[in-house]
C-alpha cells in the first residue's frame, strides 16, 4: 500500500476533495487549506465567500505555530443610523429562531482575499493558479445541492431573497420564483472569473482596483459604511497564538483580541482538576464538569469584558494558576448555579498542520455585481455588536468566537481542529478536546459523540447522552431543552490527526456535512 500524502476533513466532500487533489499534485497542507478555501466559497456559499473574514493556524514543520488573522475589519468612519440600509430577518433553524440583520449597513472590511494571498506567499509552494484551479472548475461545473446545504438555504430564505442579485443566484433551475432546491446544480461563473483574477491581478484588485471601487461606490450610493481607504488599509495580522497544556498535551489556539481561544483554554483550565483517567464517558461527573467549564467561561466573558475584544494583560490573569484555581473552587461540582461558519483542518506527511476557520456571517444579501461574490454581515451580528448596532469601535478589527487549533500529545501525535456555529464554537471545540485528550477517543468518536451547550441560564443538550447523565444535567441547569436529533446548531468541527510515521486519521462533523478525505 502506497505511503500517504495526507488528510483534509471540511463541511462537504467537494471541500475535502480540492485539499486532496492539491496534496497530491505535490502541495503542502498550507497549499491545500488555502485552496479549499476557495472551493468553500463555491461549495458552502452560505457559509463562506471571498467577502468574508476568517484565522489560519499553522503548525510547520520544526517551527512554532503562528496564526493568520484576516478577519473583518470596522469602517474608519460611522455613517448614521437614518442613512443605512440596515434591517433585521428571522432564521428559522427549525427549533429555534434567531434574528440577523443584513443590508449594506452591515458589511465590515472583507479579509479572505488578503489571507490567502498572504498565507500562501508565506508558506505555500505551489503556483497560486493551481491551488484556486479546483474552485474555478467546481463554479463553473456546478455543486451539487445536498440536503444539508438545502437545509441552510431554508434557514436563510429572508436573505437569498432579499436582492434580485442574489436570488438569481440562488434561484431554482426547476421551480420558477424558488429557491434552489437539493439535488440541483448550482453555478457561479462571476466566483470562477473572480478567483482568476485574483490569480492573475493579485489582491489589489479586491482592495484597490475595479472591484474595490464597485463595492465603495455601491455603499455610498445604498446605504453601507465602506470606503476605498478603508479597504486599501486592510492588513492581514500575524499573530502568536494562546499556547497551554491539558492532560500532557500542549494546544495552540486563536489569541487576542479575539476571545474564543482564551474561553476554550480557561474552560478546559478549570476542569483540570477532574481526575479523568478515574471516570468514563456520559458519567454523571463528567457531565458535570463539562457544565462548570462551560459556566466558567460564560460567566467569565462578561466578567472580563470581552464583549468588544480580549487584551493580552487580561488574557495572563485569565489563564494564570491563581485565577484558575479560584474558579475551580467557586464552581463546585455541586453548586454550579443557584452563527454561519465553516472550518477545515488538513494535516501533510511532512508534518505540517493547517487548521483554518472563515466566515461569511450568514451573508448581508448584497452581491458584487458581476462577481458571485456576496458580502458579509458582521456588523449585523448581535454576537459581535453586543454594545449595540452601529456603535462598533471604528477602524478595529472585530473579536471572534472564531478557534482554529492545534495540538501536539506527548508520543508526537498532532490534531488540527475548529468549528463553526456562533458562540457554540468555544463549547463544541472544548467538548472535542475533552474527547480527544482525557478519553483518548479517535477522530470520528471525538467528533460523533453528543454535545451540549450552555447559553445564559439555557442549556441546550443533543440525545445520545444516558438517561442517568441527562437527569443530572437537567437537574443542574435552571432551563434546559433536549433536542430531538444532533444538529448543526452544536457546531461542526471538523478534525485531522497524523501519528508519527505517517498514519493519518480525521472526521468531519455530520451535524455540518462534514466529509474526510485522505491523499
């Protein structure tokens, strides 16, 4: 059997498959990640685009770890409310509603395009044109709709029809005056001539050339923030990441001044006190100390105000040994109370591990004329304006629940991980690592096995746990609501590993479609 090349895990097979056929032409795990994420603006539209933000975390070979920080920036100037288009929609998850608010008002500074651009100057070694070349030919062949994707094409109806641009895009070939529906083709032809030229005129056409002066000119004219300054400003931030240790391992994760990471590393920092190698899976402690972790980090959030961001000064004392052992002791066993994302993890046989989480918001419904390209929502989203909306910090780069990772086990072993799902990443990306690193699950059981979350007083918990744990969890919590089947609402983290020699293993989420592929 031939020695192989590698592993990709992502939300959909075309995602997977892109990172493969990269490895296999004699790419890297950078080369791959990046152009997966160009067939994931084709694949998962509603989830990702070139009008998004997103982080990389990447792991060379015999070097540290360092993160790529392309996420959406704020305008430098405020336009008032009276002037904006800026409103808000219900999605309808079928549970649960949610609302978001789209317009052009709602678009913060793209940094997908600078992102891979950077990332790959850096650290790839293929010519760009090749890594894109998989998201050229799917725009123009057509992804396939799957249930899945139809399912998120329901949730986010109000926006495919908000604008007659994007629900020509996303209308169906069958149905006249509907939505796209599963099992239909969908073709984005603006995507492909937009991802060539990004090849052949590099960045600055996003940030300072023709499309630049589109996006500009459309926001003045209908209602939205964005300026040319603003975009020929925007720069990609390199950053160290939150490293720490739990269970031997040692984990890199996203820093400051996006907040997840720290949550993640706290969460699991006070658990660290549960003598895991004593107890089993779905154990009544166990579930409990997965609820004060979550509770340590929700409380903690607002305590630290990280509504708006996280500082490195508060990160130390969050994360130090003092803080954690008085949050071990003030959340007893006994006493714990009285949005639109994707992500892919690609590991390489030379060692190298990528692990890189975008978004798009759920998309603001606005679409670059003669682009394919729908903007992003940022400035709509309640969990990234909790100050209120049109009241952001000008000129900064918007936090992130956001938590691409890494992590390194003793015996050489290494995971790349993340998901998306809103405020639902720190929870799923917490319960996976528990998984993983206390009981020493493999991908697909790390991944497979049913979450929880805690949101306020609210705990939302999927089925599978025993009927002995649920009770203790439902006894714990204020409110809780069991839902009927696992859903995406939990997050999709989709995960790689390598052991030394070259054994590859990985899953991607089922909640999100996920799909893994080796080279």
């Amino acid at each position: 059997m031939a020695k192989r090349l590698g592993v990709a895990a992502s939300g959909s097979a075309e995602v997977s498959q892109s990172a493969v056929e990269i490895l296999k032409a004699g790419g890297n795990a950078f080369d791959a990640v990046l152009g997966a994420l160009c067939t994931a603006s084709i694949a998962e539209p509603l989830l990702v685009s070139l009008g998004g933000g997103g982080f990389m975390l990447a792991l060379p070979d015999g070097h540290k770890p360092r993160v790529y920080d392309f996420f959406c920036h704020t305008p430098k100037h405020r336009r008032p409310d009276h002037e904006l288009d800026f409103y808000p929609i219900m999605a309808n998850f079928g549970t649960a509603e949610q609302e978001f608010h789209i317009g052009m008002g709602s678009i913060a500074v793209p940094g997908v395009v600078a992102g891979i651009v950077q990332a790959h100057r850096e650290l790839g070694r293929m010519p760009i044109r090749e890594i894109v070349a998989p998201a050229v030919d799917l725009a123009r062949s057509g992804v396939l709709i799957d249930a899945f994707h139809h399912y998120v094409i329901r949730i986010l109806r109000p926006i495919m029809e908000a604008t007659p641009e994007t629900f020509q895009q996303y209308q169906s070939n069958v149905v006249p005056g509907d939505l796209i529906h599963e099992g239909e083709l969908l073709r984005n032809l603006g995507a492909a001539e937009s991802l060539e030229a990004l090849v052949s005129e590099g960045p600055g056409l996003f940030y300072q050339g023709e499309l630049a002066a589109r996006l500009a000119n459309d926001c003045r004219e209908k209602g939205g923030h964005i300026t040319l300054e603003d975009l020929a400003a925007y720069r990609v931030e390199l950053r160290e990441p939150v490293v720490f240790r739990h269970r031997g391992a040692r984990c890199a994760i996203n820093p400051p001044p996006s907040p997840g990471g720290s949550l993640i590393a706290f969460a699991l920092g006070v658990m660290g006190d549960w003598p895991s190698e004593n107890d089993s899976w779905g154990s009544e402690t166990h579930v409990l100390n997965l609820l004060r972790g979550m509770r340590a980090a929700s409380v903690a959030r607002h305590e630290y105000s990280m509504e708006a961001g996280l500082e490195l000064d508060k990160m130390k004392v969050l994360l130090g040994e003092e803080t954690v052992r008085e949050w071990q002791q003030g959340l007893e066993l006994h006493s714990l109370f009285s949005r639109g994302t994707t992500h892919i993890s690609v590991a390489d046989a030379e060692g190298n591990i990528a692990s890189l989480t975008a978004s798009n918001g759920e998309g603001c419904s606005y679409t670059l004329p003669g682009t394919g390209i729908m903007l992003n929502n940022m400035l709509g989203e309640e969990d990234l304006n909790p100050g209120g909306f049109n009241r952001w910090k000008t000129g900064a780069r918007l936090a992130s629940m956001m938590s691409p990772a890494v992590v390194e086990l003793p015996d050489g072993t290494r995971f790349a991980l993340g998901s998306g799902g809103s405020n639902r990443i720190r929870s799923a990306v917490t319960q996976v690592l528990v998984n993983l690193l206390d009981f020493g699950m493999t991908p697909e059981e790390a991944v497979s096995a049913p979450r929880m979350h805690l949101e306020g007083q609210m705990l939302s918990i999927e089925p599978g746990f025993n009927p002995d744990a649920l009770f203790t969890l439902e006894s714990a919590a204020p409110v809780s609501h069991l839902w009927p089947e696992k859903n995406l609402f939990f997050g999709g983290v989709h995960t790689v590993s390598v052991k030394p020699g070259g054994i590859f293993d990985g899953a991607g989420d089922p909640r999100r479609g996920g799909v893994v592929a080796f080279a």
